[in-house]
C-alpha cells in the first residue's frame, strides 16, 4: 500500500469531502480532528482504508506526541480551522490568540513534525480562504491568519524544496456546515458561474494541487470567479 493521504482536520466539512474522495480512489487516509474517539468513528465509517487520530492545533506543544503514530506520508493536507467573528471594538484576545495559533504556529508545527515521514515526491496543501482579499466586519482575524498562510507557502515551498506546498483559498462554500442556512443571494449575485461553489470542487482543487507536478507555491482561488466582481 502507498503511503497515506494525511488531513488535519478532516473529521467534517471541506476536510471530510476530500477524505471520501481519496477513500473512493483506493488511497488510505489519515484523518484528524480534537477528539481521537470521534475521529476513529469517522474513518470507520469512511472504511478499511481510513484511519483517525486526535490532534488539537491550538496545544501546539502535543502535536509531535498526537501525529506519533502516522508513517509515511504521500499528501499532507492541513484543513483545520476554526471559525471566529472578531470585530476590533469588541475585540476578543483570547479568541484571536487561539486562532493565529491554530494556523500560524500549529500548520507549520504539524509539517515540521511530519517532514522526516514525508515520501520524496511528497506534496503539501494549506487551507487559507479568500477573506484575506475580502475583509468584512468581524474578519480582523481571519483576514490576518489566511493572508499569513499564503506567506508561509511561499516560505514552505522554498525550505521543504523538492516538496511541493501550495495553499488552496475557498470563497463561500455553498453547501458548507457553516453556510447552511444563510442568506447569500448577494453573493451568488456577483459569481459569474451563477451559483457558490460545492465542498467537492474544493476537494477536486486540492487534489489537482497535490497531484500535479508543476504546482508549487500557488495561492489557488477557489469561488466560482467571485473576485472578478
């Protein structure tokens, strides 16, 4: 068996979709979300070829001992995310101090923790999102933390060299957990595809920046042509 598709945060939404994918494509998979339990019950219901562990980003100082038992790795995906509305008048530090070390200090601890396992054409995906290009109220933090996740694939890819890292950046995902429900017709509006994009586009993007040999270092918008508007 190759070695296994790695997804930190991969227990639910656009990280579960791309899971299922690569379950349907013969490739194992490890996936990751806070609780070990509930992750274990999620990859078996994905199947045989899938496996969880538990992992919180935020205790960054566990995440060597949370990814111990993971080998080699093929394709590393590190989805996990939090979602956080922080507006500077009400600002929440201890929200906005948990989120940049979700992402800013624990995605590049689970890549240096797991870059001795990483194959030789091993390839790395880093999940951003397009708020970093369309603030709103409420998006101080967001914005901040995805902007530095198109840097740090900038540095990544240069350091880590023949590994490749590239980011992928969703705009609003229609059929997300968290869009469901909401009000969006203004978005859909100015989308020149007519609709939002689906999480199994999202998915198919981070498969073509894994697989595809010539990519390295690429911010990959994924919105339908919603920037264009």
């Amino acid at each position: 068996m190759a070695a296994p598709v790695v997804i930190i945060g991969g227990t639910s939404g656009i990280g579960l979709e791309l899971a299922k994918q690569y379950v349907e494509l013969g490739q194992e998979v490890v996936i990751s979300g806070r609780d070990g339990g509930r992750a274990g019950r999620i990859a078996g219901e994905l199947g045989a070829a899938a496996r969880g562990v538990g992992v919180d980003l935020c205790v960054t100082e566990e995440i060597a001992g949370a990814l111990s038992s993971i080998g080699e790795v093929r394709h590393l995906v590190i989805a996990a995310i939090e979602r956080d509305s922080n507006h500077i008048t009400t600002y929440d530090r201890e929200r906005a101090e948990r989120l940049v070390t979700l992402k800013l200090v624990g995605y590049p601890e689970v890549v240096h923790t797991l870059r001795p396992r990483l194959v030789a054409d091993a390839s790395i995906v880093l999940f951003g999102g397009l708020a970093k290009e369309r603030p709103y109220p409420g998006s101080t933090t967001v914005s901040t933390v995805n902007g530095g996740i198109a840097s740090l694939v900038r540095t990544l890819a240069c350091e880590l060299a023949p590994v490749r890292v590239n980011a992928v950046h969703p705009g609003i995902v229609g059929d997300s957990p968290e869009w469901q429900g909401k009000r969006l017709d203004a978005v859909i509006e100015r989308t020149p595809i007519g609709r939002l994009v689906k999480m199994s586009e999202v998915a198919q993007a981070t498969r073509f920046l894994l697989d595809c040999p010539a990519m390295n270092g690429i911010d990959l918008f994924v919105d339908g042509g919603w920037m264009l508007r």
